[in-house]
C-alpha cells in the first residue's frame, strides 16, 4: 500500500471517529505502516465528547496533548457552523 501521509512516522488525532466518515479515516491511518497511533476522539469516548459542551472539550484536549504531538488532525464530527 502507498503510504497515505508520509514516507516517516507519524501520529493522527481524529476527531468525530465514530461516524462514516471518521471511521473511514480511522481505518485508512490504522493500514498506513507508518502510522504509530491513530487518536480517536467521539461522543462515545472516555469521559464524553460534545462540541457544546466547553468542558468535554477541554478534558479530550488535554488527554489529547499528553499523546501529541500530532502531524494529522482530521475533525470529521460535520460541525460546520455552531450556533
């Protein structure tokens, strides 16, 4: 398989990894050798995830950046616009 970032290793953090298209991505990074840890952040993770809620954002941040850094940050939660 044709490496799907790069040509090195990297880490990626996927945010919105329970969905079509967040699963999908998953899948690709998890079949990418050079992929060393794939991050998955959903509304299903440990200690919950809400784009709503600045709390649950701020707890996944920071369980987040104690495994970064990350090269790939993919937000596939379909949020475009928060009201």
């Amino acid at each position: 398989m044709t490496p799907l970032y790069a040509s090195h290793p990297f880490k990626a953090l996927v945010i919105g990894s329970n969905g079509a298209i967040g699963s999908a991505f998953v899948e690709a990074l998890r079949a990418d050798s050079n992929c060393i840890h794939v991050e998955t952040i959903s509304r299903q993770s440990a200690g919950g995830f809400d784009l709503l809620d600045e709390d649950s954002i701020r707890f996944q941040a920071s369980l987040a950046g104690s495994l970064g850094p990350f090269e790939i940050i993919i937000d596939a939660t379909g949020a475009l616009e928060i009201d």
